[in-house]
C-alpha cells in the first residue's frame, strides 16, 4: 500500500477526531484572537450588562424615595401670593352707629360712610411654616417602608446578575461549542480536499470510476455547506454574547474548554440549603410581605389627629381699607372622627392582602427547593446522555479507521467509506448537541441553587 493512497484518509480520521485540540483553535483567520475566559465573561457581565444597570438603578430610585420620606420630617413652608388689577372698584358703606352708640358720642359712624377703593395695582400676600408633631410616627413608617423597598430592589439587582450569569453562561457555552464544530468542520473540508485531488489523478489513469470522484466532490461541497453554516451560526452567538458583556457587538475574543465537572461535586442536601439562602425570589417575597405589614401599620395611624405647631404671615399691599401687615403663632389640628368604617375595612384588606403575601412566601420556598431537585436530576440525565455519546463517538471513529484501513486494501468500496464518515458526522453532531445540553444543564442548576 503506497503512502500517497493512505495519506488523504489519515488526513480525514485526524480531521474527524480533533475534537478535544480544536477547542482552543479560534477558527476565524490566521491571527488568534484573545482568548476569554468563562471567570472573565463574567465579570464583564456585572460592569457591562446593561440589564443589570438598569437594576441598579433601581436600588437608587429607592434610595431616593426615603431621602423624600425624610423629608417630611422638617417643617412645611407655604407661600400664596395673589396680584393684579380689580376689574371695578370696590365700593361699600359703613352704616351709621354700627360700631355702637355710647351716651358720651353718640352712634359711631355718626353717620352713613362711603368706602370706595381705587382701582389700582394690588396684592394678597400669606405665608406659613408647619412644623408636624403627631404626624412624626407617620413619617418614620413611611420611612421604613421605603427602607424596606431598598432591600427589594437589591434582591432585584441580585436576581438579574444571577439571570445574566446564566444567559453568560449558555451563550460561552454555545460559542464554545460552535468554535469545535468549526474547527472539526475545517479539518474535514481539508481532508475531503485531499482525497478529491487524489481521485482526480486517479480518474485520470482510469483507475476509478466517475461516479466515485463525483460522490466525493459531491460530498466536499456538502461539508462546506456545513462549514458555512457553523461558521455563520458562530459568529452571531459571538455577538449575542458581546451583547450580554455590554461590549461591541464585533469584539473579536475566543473561548476555551470549560470542564464537565463531576456529580460527586454538588450534593443534593447542600444545594436545598443553598438555594433558601442565596436565591433572590426568597429575599424578595420576604420583602413584599414586611411591605405589606406596614401597610397594614400605616393605615392603622391614619386614626392619629394631624397636630402641629404653625406660624404665619398675611399681607395686604396697595390696599388703603386693609391692614398691610399680621401675623400669627399657634396650633393646627385636624382629624376625621367618623369615616363611616372605611379604615376598619381598609386595614382589613391589607390584612388580607398581608395573607396573600405571607402564602406567596411560602409557596415561593417550596418552589426553589422543587427547581433545585428537578435541575439536579436534569443534570445527571444530561452527564449520563453526554457520557453514552462520547462512547458512541468513540465507536464510530473506530469504525471509520477500519474501514479506511480496508478501502486502501481494497477490501472495502468508497461507497462504504462515506457511509461510515457519515455515521461520524451525525456521532459528533449528537456528542456535540449531548454536550450543549450537558452545559445548559449545569448553569440552569447553578440558577436554581443562587451561584454568584
């Protein structure tokens, strides 16, 4: 057997079962790009991700509101300023003795008294600052609860960095995976390439037929066919995951191997304990029901009377008839004494609704601790999956060498070889979709047990 009949389909074989060298391959060009690490994507993904700033965001719009809940702590300013032209004058009288009448003087007015004011520019000017008392209990719930909705938006942010890192995740896991397929696919590109020159020289010297340099031709294509598609599929997922990292979509980078892990790596007991303390659906039900107690609190101190310290200042400018200026000290008071019930039944819905809150809050942990179970068991499905498809892999790249071997003596019809080359192809296509799985798999369970 001559080395030059041998050499094509060694090629092919080495082409085929690259796989584990090819991961570190970037398969774009010539000039690798920089390597990202799935430990580095992450932490891109918390500076950059543009889902998690605007979770972020919201911690400070709730920062916000209790900055505005404090505020009514301090005394409330009023001012009221009323100028203008009267349309007509103002005209009145003063009818006489009505001031009263004494023995010594008589009626005053002693007679009938024309007021009559101009029409001229005037003004209305009062003023006032309230400083609340009872009402301070009011405020400092309100300020509670808007502390309250600070600790909720933090489990927010929690919850989409947790969301993000999975999304991270999936997508270096997708990319990974489509930089194999590439590289696999460039390799058989090369070998099918090969062995179509050495069919053409045979053909040539008439020592194949025609149709077996065609089916390898045919098959060529083929494979570049589904080098396109990879490559094509490669580059988008590329950009899907520049996007999660917040950086521009065409930042050239590439990925490494990430490794299977073992089972014997997370236990089921552990992961329960884990996910009641780490997931952030768990902190954030327990939010909305302290939330919804101190709505219950806050309606309850409605039945308070508003009461506070008040002074004032009103002015009358450009108004001959008016005092031009006065002010006041003293106390303001108000209070709704019957209602008619509606605060009784609205502290009775918020209970209510505390209830609601409360059984969410219990149905959300049986719920975590459901997830977790169910992404454990998936998980060992889809490691069992991937292990019975590198076998079959393994098996059918045995076959592939046996054949080839067989082919070159002769014992063996090309159309025997590409049957088998085509058994490889769909071997590594169901390894590679077994691993995709796999790597889902595990960042859905890392999700469901609240890994950072």
């Amino acid at each position: 057997m001559k080395l030059t009949t041998y050499r094509p389909w060694l090629l092919l074989w080495l082409g085929l079962t690259a796989f584990p060298v090819a991961w570190a391959q970037m398969p774009g060009g010539d000039t690798p790009a920089p390597l990202l690490t799935l430990d580095e994507a992450l932490r891109i993904a918390i500076r950059g991700n543009r889902d998690i700033q605007i979770s972020g965001l919201n911690i400070t719009k709730a920062q916000e509101m209790v900055a505005q809940a404090r505020t009514n702590y301090l005394p409330n300013f009023q001012t009221f300023v009323l100028a203008g032209w009267p349309l007509q004058s103002v005209n009145f009288t003063v009818p006489a003795g009505v001031l009263g009448t004494f023995p010594s003087t008589g009626p005053i007015p002693a007679k009938n008294v024309a007021i009559q004011s101009p029409v001229q520019f005037g003004a209305l000017l009062s003023g006032s600052a309230t400083q609340p008392l009872t009402q301070i209990y009011k405020v400092s719930l309100a300020v509670e609860q808007a502390r309250l909705g600070i600790g909720l938006a933090k489990e927010g942010l929690r919850a989409q960095e947790q969301e993000t890192a999975r999304q991270v995740k999936e997508a270096y896991y997708q990319v990974a995976q489509l930089q194999a397929q590439v590289a696999s696919a460039k390799a058989a590109v090369q070998a099918l390439m090969e062995l179509s020159k050495l069919m053409e020289q045979r053909l040539s010297q008439q020592t194949v037929l025609a149709s077996d340099s065609l089916s390898v031709n045919a098959k060529l294509k083929q494979q570049r066919y589904q080098l396109l598609v990879a490559q094509d599929a490669f580059e988008v997922q590329k950009q899907n995951l520049n996007r999660l990292l917040g950086r521009d979509l065409r930042t050239p980078f590439s990925v490494e191997t990430p490794p299977f892990g073992t089972l014997a790596e997370w236990d089921l007991e552990a992961a329960r304990k884990q996910a009641l303390e780490q997931r952030p659906e768990l902190g954030e039900a327990r939010f909305q029901t302290q939330i919804a107690q101190m709505d219950v609190r806050r309606e309850r101190a409605k039945y308070i009377p508003d009461f506070g310290v008040q002074v004032g200042y009103l002015g009358f400018q450009n108004m001959t008839f008016l005092p031009h200026n006065g002010g006041y000290a003293g106390f303001v008071f108000q209070w709704q004494p019957f209602d008619w019930g509606f605060k009784k039944h609205r502290i009775v819905e918020l209970k209510a609704t505390t209830g609601q809150k409360a059984l969410t809050e219990q149905d959300a942990e049986q719920r975590v601790l459901l997830e977790v179970e169910d992404k454990f068991r998936k998980l060992g499905e889809s490691r069992m999956l991937l292990e019975a498809q590198a076998d079959q892999r393994e098996a059918e790249q045995v076959k592939l060498r046996e054949v080839t071997s067989r082919y070159n003596q002769q014992a063996a019809l090309l159309s025997d070889l590409l049957q088998q080359q085509a058994a490889v192809s769909q071997a590594e296509a169901q390894y590679q979709q077994a691993v995709a799985g796999f790597w889902t798999a595990r960042a859905e369970f890392e999700k469901a047990i609240g890994a950072e």
